[in-house]
C-alpha cells in the first residue's frame, strides 16, 4: 500500500464489528470506522466523551456477517458547572453590544473545568472571529460558548460553518441584556445534535442572573 494511505489507516482505520465479543476499546483519542452487519459507524474517542454514530446502512441485508453495533454516548467528564455557565453569561452581558466567546475546558489529568475567555479578532457587534487559545496538557475543549448580544440564540449558517469539523458542545446565549436564551447541541464531525433539554442546573443558575440586571 502507498505510504500515505498507511499513514491515513494508521490514524482512521476501519475495524470489523466482531460478533461473538465486543469490539476492542481503542488505544488512543482520534476516530475509526466500525464495519458491522447492520451499518458503517463512526467511532470518536476522546478524554472527555465517547460518541459512536451510525455513518449510513446497507443497501441489502446479507452481505455482511459481521457483529451489530449501535449508536452510543458515553460523557467521561461528569457534569459541566453551572457557575462556569453563568460566568460567561455575565462575560457576555459585559461585553455589550458587542459579542463573545469563551471555551469551558476539561483537564482530563486534574479533571478540573475552566472557563478560558477568548481573545477576539473583530469587535463588531455582527459576528464573531477569534483566534483558537492554546491549552495545556491533558485539556480539550468541551463547551464551545459564544454570545448574540441582544439577539435571539441560535445557530447560524457562520455557526454551523464554524462548528463542522469539532468534537464539542456549541453553547450560544442570546438576550445577554436580561436572562439569557440558551441554544446547545452536541457536535461530531459535521452532525449537529440539538440539545432541546438545557441542563437544569445552567438554568437555574442563569436565572440568578436576573437579580444582577440593571
Ligand atoms: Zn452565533
């Protein structure tokens, strides 16, 4: 095989779905292909969250007598703090009228969250550009937030734009000015997952914010 094309099945193999045991866990954050009897799916690893999702189905049944495999979501970093939610709400009321954007990180060797506010490159109230921050060992992107001012929240085609290639949850808060709207949805890999359900905790927690308005 061309060098180049080990390399590529070195780094996103493609593993047979076995059918008398489960597939062997993978070694190492990245994605592979899982080839079963009921589907092509892919399976993305990394510190924080496990997510498997099926590709596309066969156009006929029997061809292929390999094991079953099915969609699965394993989060790794328990929950996201509300109080980290709140502190980018009050970064993006702050901001006024203009946007922002922040990351919430997890260190997968403290298992600490943080919120890493992001320098912006355009300051207009329209949209938002930044340059991606540098982090520390051990720490991944896991909530990717970004601010509508006054606006409504909600992903945008810039946002879905932004969004294709990351594994991440893309957090958007609009209504900065009171207590804000909330969007959410997990992405992977170019799938956008909306998350209709905002975790209690940040709701509540955002709602604390009312008594801040001024
Ligand atoms: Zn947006």
């Amino acid at each position: 095989m061309n060098p180049v094309d080990q390399v590529l099945q070195g780094s996103f193999p493609s593993v047979m779905v076995p059918t008398r045991e489960p597939v062997v866990p993978m070694s190492a954050p990245g994605e592979r292909l899982l080839i079963a009897s009921n589907g092509v799916f892919i399976e993305i690893d990394r510190p924080w969250i496990r997510l498997v999702r099926r590709l596309g189905s066969f156009s006929w049944r029997t061809p292929v007598p390999y094991g079953k495999a099915a969609d699965a979501t394993e989060v790794r970093c328990g929950a996201v703090p509300a109080e980290l939610v709140a502190g980018f709400a009050r970064m993006a009321r702050a901001a006024l009228p203009n946007e922002v954007g922040a990351w919430i990180t997890w260190n997968a060797s403290t298992g600490a969250f943080r919120l890493l506010p992001l320098p912006s490159l355009s300051h207009r109230p329209v949209h938002l550009q930044y340059e991606r921050p540098e982090l520390q060992a051990g720490e991944w992107l896991v909530v990717d937030c970004h601010s509508h001012g006054r606006g409504r929240a909600y992903f945008s085609p810039t946002d879905d734009r932004d969004d294709q290639h990351d594994v991440k949850l893309a957090l958007v808060l609009g209504h900065c000015h009171q207590v804000p709207s909330v969007a959410l949805r997990l992405c992977v890999k170019g799938r956008f997952e909306v998350q209709s359900a905002v975790p209690e905790r940040w709701k509540a927690a955002l709602a604390t914010l009312a008594a801040e308005v001024v």
